[in-house]
C-alpha cells in the first residue's frame, strides 16, 4: 500500500450514481486520440481511468480479493487482480478520501495488461486513442500518434515507450523485440476527479484519543518518553487535546483544522506567550479536527522558553558534567561546534525517536524530545 503523496452517505451516493450514468454514456462516446485522456476501449466498452469502482465492476470484472479490505485515506495499491471471463488485468486502486475506506469504495486509477494474460485469454480486443490496436500497432504508430516519449527503454525482449503527463499520470507502451508489435499495455491516472465529494469529518473523538492517559511521573528511562512539560506531564506521542486541557491554546489561524486518516497536520500552541509549532499525527484511520491528533514531538528553548524535565532528572540549566552522568549508559552521539555541544540520544526503533540535548557554555539551553511510532505499532499498543 502506498501513499500519494491525503461519511459515506447520501451525498457521496448520488455522486456515485452521476459518474455511473456517466460511465453509461462514455461506453457510447469515441474514443480520444489523446494519449492523456487516460482512455482505452476494451471489447467495445471506453474506460477512462480514474473511474469509481463501481463503474469498473460494473463493465464485467470481478475482484480476485475482499473487495471490503480497507484502504487508508490518500493511499493507492497496485497490481490488485481483476477477472473478466477468462481475462485477467492487474489494477490500481485508490482512496482520494478523508477517511479510510473498503476497497469497493474506492477508485480504480489504473490497469495493464502483458502479453502472458492476452494469450491466456486468447487474444485482446483492445485500442487506445489514436487508433493503436493490441497486437497490431508498432513503434511507429505510437511516435505518429503521440509524438516523441517521455522515456524510452530498450531491452534484449522488448522495448518500453513512456508517455509521462506529470507524476502518477502516465501510459507504457511494449512492443515485443521479436515481432515489433504492441504486446503490453499500462494505463496510470491517480489524479483526483474535479467531480470528487469528500466524506464529511466525524466528530466524534477517536478511540485512541479517549483511551489516552497521562502518566503519574516523570519516567525512569529515557524510552518511557514520560515527561514533564511546562509543569505538566506527557506520555509522547500525547492527543493536542491533552495540551489544551493543561492551558495551552490553540492558534487556530496557523493550524489545521482537520487531518485525514493517518495523515499529518502543522499545529500551533501556545502557552504563557510561547509558541509551540509542530507537526501533530493523525493515529486514526478516519479524519478527524487537530484536537484529536497526537504531538510527537516537544522542544524547550530559547524559541519556546518553557519547563521540561525529562528522566533522570535531565533538564535545561544543568552542567555539562551532570548530563554526562545522567546518560551514562545511554546510545549517545555528541557532537561539537564552535557554537553548541549537541548529544543526541537515541532510544525505540526508529532513527527520529530520542532526544537532542544542546549546551552553550557547558550549560543546557535546548533540548528536544520525539517519539512517533508507526501507525500500526502504536495503534496495536492501545
């Protein structure tokens, strides 16, 4: 599953309806002669990608798969296998929503074909714009058609032209080396729709945020990542609704408002006149406002001139000497310039997670601390 790189009711439903009866009419309509319509016509039926799953479904294709599988908002997946008869084509799926959703509520953004499933299928009645029929058409024909390629592969069986619109948006050509001829088709449009409704944003307080507490202490090692923050006290990745409830507030004008499923937002707070600007993360695979998001990451300075105590009793204004006894033991690089000494320590699975801990004068003046664990690791920790 791969991201781009973000309710299904009433309103969403006539949306579909609309792009179906218009799928009705396309089957009716000519084929473009422009490549970057993202069309084919497949045994006399125009596609033209992205299309609602629905709409695919309902041209004669059966999902090899639980078409109720979720997908997460923003995310695409790739080479899902459809059926049709005694064809079979490798499919793009994706989710342009806020939420995450079942794959059956999603968009099919691409499709190809190879020369294995056309023969398996005894044949493949297929043309793409221009004219240019499967098994018929050569190089040649493209180049008149579509003018010169993006990209041009030349392999020992086969050579791949590639018309390439901008990201995620682009049609590959095979033409076998032996015969000369189209033998492999792949069509990619994951733009959003201009005609896409997004499902409203839940208010309801997401699970892991209610099920959130704030620790009774400081933690004794530094991988607890419990702290005490501006007086108070934080278990990282903690809800920005957990800071609000301490005092700080939100500025609204330089914060998201929501966050998609899984996604990420910038979030500003602040408290007693300092500001605290951080990227806060969605843990929930719906959308949701920026309350309901958790801050990974928290940093006492100069720039933000409020309390912090971390475990083992680190904190700002603390010599160089009592923060070397107080990592003893710990994972620490240290590095030195002409202007601070900096250590940072690391802790938990990811590379981002730890500590940097800056001293001006052998004297801490910063220290920054972060924990954000994978979706899947913190959510299956609740």
């Amino acid at each position: 599953m791969k991201r781009i790189g973000k309710c299904i009711g009433a309103v969403l439903l006539c949306c579909l309806l609309a792009v179906g009866a218009a799928a009705q009419e396309q089957d009716e309509a000519q084929l473009s002669e422009d490549v970057y319509s993202f069309q084919m016509m497949l045994d006399g039926q125009v596609y033209a990608f992205p299309m609602t799953w629905e709409q695919f479904v309902q041209m004669g294709w059966t999902y090899d798969g639980d078409p109720g599988q979720t997908l997460d908002a923003g995310y695409y997946t790739s080479s899902e296998v459809f059926e049709k008869g005694e064809l079979e084509c490798y499919v793009d799926v994706i989710n342009f929503d806020i939420n995450a959703l079942p794959l059956e509520q999603c968009y099919v953004g691409g499709i190809s074909f190879d020369e294995y499933q056309a023969d398996k299928a005894g044949g493949l009645d297929l043309t793409l714009p221009g004219g240019l029929v499967y098994a018929q058409a050569v190089q040649a024909d493209a180049q008149d058609a579509y003018g010169t390629p993006s990209d041009v592969y030349e392999g020992e069986y086969y050579t791949k032209l590639t018309y390439t619109y901008e990201s995620y948006r682009e049609v590959e050509l095979q033409f076998s080396a032996e015969t000369g001829l189209l033998n492999g088709v792949s069509i990619r449009n994951l733009s959003q729709p201009e005609d896409f409704v997004a499902s409203p944003v839940s208010q309801q307080v997401p699970a892991i945020v209610e099920s959130y507490q704030a620790p009774q202490a400081v933690g004794e090692s530094l991988d607890s990542f419990a702290l005490s923050y501006a007086g108070c006290l934080y278990q990282l990745p903690a809800p920005v609704s957990a800071f609000l409830d301490n005092g700080w507030t939100l500025v609204e004008d330089d914060s998201e408002a929501t966050v998609a499923g899984r996604d990420i937002g910038w979030v500003t707070l602040m408290y007693d006149n300092q500001r605290l600007r951080v990227l806060a993360q969605n843990y929930s695979g719906q959308a949701t406002a920026v309350a309901n998001c958790f801050v990974t990451d928290v940093e006492a300075s100069d720039d933000c001139k409020v309390d912090i105590l971390l475990p083992k009793g680190i904190t700002l204004g603390m010599t160089q000497e009592q923060l070397e006894a107080a990592l003893a033991g710990e994972t620490v690089e240290k590095e030195e310039s002409s202007l601070y000494t900096c250590y940072e320590v690391s802790c938990g699975e990811r590379s981002t997670d730890g500590y940097e801990i800056y001293l001006r004068d052998a004297v801490v003046y910063k220290i920054t601390a972060e924990h954000a664990p994978r979706y899947d690791d913190f959510t299956g920790a609740q």
